[in-house]
C-alpha cells in the first residue's frame, strides 16, 4: 500500500532523502512517520509527523534528520544529513491511510528501503 524509495550506499557524512506515498489513490493520509531495523535489532522510531502538530525525532538523529510532508502528494520524505555507518538499516515508512471519506483510516508499513553507510 505504501512504496518507500530513496534508499543506497552513501560514504560516512553523506546524505539521502528518502520517500514514502501510497502506490495507489486515496482519501487522506493522517500520521506518518520512518522507522529502521539493523541486522540483529528490532525496529525503531526514526521520526514522525502528524496531519496536525509538531515532529518527533529519536535522540539518535536530532539534528541530522529532517521529517517532512507533502499533503498534495500524499508523500513523506526523511533527509538524512551527517550519516553515521551506525545509520546502516532497513528503514521503512509507515502511515494511517484513509480510503474513502467516513472510513476510520488504517495503517500501513511500506515494504523497506536499505540505507548503508560505509566508514
């Protein structure tokens, strides 16, 4: 329901932005937010954004990541500045998609996209 693109190999210090949007048409898109697994780790809050309100960021990556949206587009990005070899992870996007007008929205992972930085 969700395609996240954006991902690569980037040198320590480098940067990406990563992106998330529903792979088909919908009503409304409520909270968004990134999250990353590294091997042998469990998932993690990356950043959010809300529909209304202010972002939220994991101490990891105040300062270095950015959270944005585009409601025109239905989309979130991540800007990843200052990458760190310990940014390495699959991340992936999740949001509360409404389909139709009167419907509770419902959420959903997109499917993951792999970061890798090298030292």
């Amino acid at each position: 329901q969700l395609q996240a693109s954006g991902g690569g190999l980037v040198q320590t210090g480098g940067s990406l932005r990563l992106s998330c949007a529903p792979s088909r048409n919908i009503f409304r898109i409520s909270d968004m937010g990134w999250y990353r697994q590294a091997p042998g780790k469990e998932r993690e809050l990356v950043a959010s954004i809300p529909s209304i309100g202010s972002t939220h960021y994991a101490d990891s990556v105040q300062g270095r990541f950015t959270i944005s949206r585009d409601n025109a587009k239905k989309t979130v990005y991540l800007q990843m500045n200052s990458l760190k070899p310990e940014d390495t992870a699959v991340y992936y996007c999740k949001a509360g998609i409404t389909w139709r007008m009167g419907v509770p929205h419902t959420y959903y992972w997109g499917q993951g996209t792999l970061v890798t930085v090298s030292s």
